[in-house]
C-alpha cells in the first residue's frame, strides 16, 4: 500500500498575495471611515432616514471599490469567480461593522481617550478580516483563529462584568449595600440570621445556646462617624434593631468607645477612622460580653459573604 499524498503546501507567492490583498483592504477601510463618516455624521441632523440613505450610500461606493480592489489583487486577480459578491461582502458588510462599530463607541465614550488617527484606523479590522477569510487554506485558517481569540478576550470579560454587575444591583436591591456584614466570636453565643436596613447598616445577631431572647446580642457595622464632630453623647438618640430610641445615659470608657442606654437598650460603640462598630443587647447583658464581642468584631470573609447570600439571608429576617 502506498501512503496517501501529503497536502500540498500554500505557495509562498498565494500567502504573499493574500498578505497585499488583506492590507489593501484595510486600507480601503480606513479611507472609507476618513471620506464616509464626515457624510454619515452629517446626515444626523436629517434623522434616521437619512442617517440610513448615507451609510447606504458609503456602503455601496465602498462596495464598488472592493470589488475592483478582489479583482486587481484579491483572488479574482487569479482567475477566481465571485469577485462581485466577495467585493460586495468586503465592502458592504466591511462598512456596516465600522458603522456599527463607531456607534457603539460614541455611546459608550470608548474612543475618547484614543488619538483621532487611531479612531479612523480602528475601521481597518473589519475589512482586512473580511478580505482574509476569502482565502482558503493558512490564510483563512490563522484568521479564524485570531477572530476567536480576539472575540474570546473581548467578551468574556464583558460578560463576567455584566454577570457581577447584575450580581451587585441584586444586593443592593435585596440589601441596600454592598458592604460585608460583620461577625464576632463570644463565648457561649453563635451566629445567627443577620437583618438588612437598605442602607450600609446591617445587624448580626448572636444568640446563646439556651436561646434566652433577652441575651441575645446585635453586632452592627455603620457609616463612617468623625468622633471631633459628632459626639455621641450630644445626640439625643440612636438606633437600635427595635428602632429609633431616646439616649437616656452615655459615659465615654476611653479609646474612642461609648456605652449608651436607652431604657431598653444599651450600646457599646466603638468610633474608628473609616467605620462605626457597636453591639446592641438588653440592659440586662453583662457590658464584660459586650465588650468580648465588640473586641473581636471583624467583617465577613468573601466565603462568608457568598454564603450568607446563597442562605437568602437577608432583608426583613
């Protein structure tokens, strides 16, 4: 048995060819975006209608261009038929993507930042890769895989930002926030349901073993407080999971912490650069266990966090 024939090779002077072709097109592109958009951008001030009537316009000139261009030196230069629906697809469906493409970017304020120059050379990608996929074998194959690779880096992390996007105006919907509610470890006492306000404030509640009500413990996180100036003694109330009570005592115990009682609640708070921490109990709580949960306070770990959204455990608990 003899063994099947190898492939033959692309020549070299096909690939050289492709190669001229591929930046002819690119060319015809970016003169089509420095000549046609001018009348594009014109035709705003008549409305859709005649937004439509000139990119039709440009889209069609371009296309004739093409066709010429497949002929002179694209495969219809090698006796190649089809030249009249490869310029066309060139040059028609070429300008319809930088149409389109230039829109998206006006919208999204993407080519700001870029140089003019750049923004009229951006309009040679789709032309140049039309151009390539007319060439069977190497030519087309590397463009395939560029435009995958390319299409690959592009939306895949769009679409994990619009996943985290959406992800994140779920929970400050359901929430109010997107700050990590915060934990303690006390002895003798576990972490129960946590209770969302709509706002940066959420409580932690931690129950102890026996499940007494009047024990149970109600750790807080909240807005950034300037101790120099908002002294919490001056105020007249504070907030408690029971709502809004009035301040009947407060006494600063040093490294900017304070207890304060409202008949029916007290609070141990502690005033920190960036944030405000406090635990929230009956006056019957020894102010020792306060003390102990205030200490080891910390906010949930991104573990803890993804998990106390996947137990639902949020607003109205």
């Amino acid at each position: 048995m003899t063994a099947p024939p190898a492939p033959a090779a692309v020549p070299s002077s096909e690939v050289a060819r492709a190669s001229f072709h591929v930046v002819l097109a690119g060319v015809l592109g970016v003169a089509a975006a420095v000549t046609g958009a001018p009348v594009v951008i014109a035709s705003v001030f008549g409305g859709w209608p005649a937004v439509l009537v000139a990119a039709s316009a440009v889209s069609c000139l371009v296309g004739v261009l093409a066709v010429a261009l497949d002929r002179a030196a694209g495969p219809g230069a090698l006796g190649r038929p089809g030249s009249t629906i490869r310029g066309l697809v060139v040059g028609g469906l070429g300008s319809a993507t930088a149409i389109a493409g230039g829109y998206w970017a006006l919208r999204a304020d993407v080519g700001d930042s870029l140089p003019v120059p750049l923004r009229f050379a951006a309009a040679a990608l789709p032309f140049a890769a039309l151009a390539a996929l007319q060439w069977p074998g190497a030519v087309r194959i590397v463009t395939v895989a560029l435009l995958v690779a390319g299409g690959a880096a592009v939306v895949v992390p769009r679409g994990t930002q619009a996943v985290a996007e959406q992800q994140d105006r779920r929970i400050v919907t359901e929430v109010g926030t997107l700050e990590h509610p915060w934990v303690s470890e006390v002895d003798g006492y576990r972490l129960s349901a946590s209770q969302a306000t709509g706002s940066p404030l959420i409580w932690t509640r931690l129950e102890r073993a026996d499940l007494r009500p009047e024990a149970v413990l109600w750790l807080f996180r909240d807005q950034a407080v300037d101790p120099a100036a908002a002294d919490p003694c001056a105020q007249f109330s504070f907030w408690t999971p029971g709502g809004d009570h009035p301040m009947t005592s407060c006494a600063p115990l040093g490294d900017r912490t304070w207890l304060r009682s409202s008949g029916i609640w007290q609070e141990l708070t502690r005033y920190d650069g960036d944030v405000r921490v406090g635990v929230t109990a009956d006056p019957g709580v020894d102010v020792a266990v306060l003390e102990e949960a205030l200490s080891a306070a910390r906010p949930m770990t991104d573990d803890e966090y993804r998990t106390w959204l996947e137990e639902g455990l949020t607003p109205g608990w």
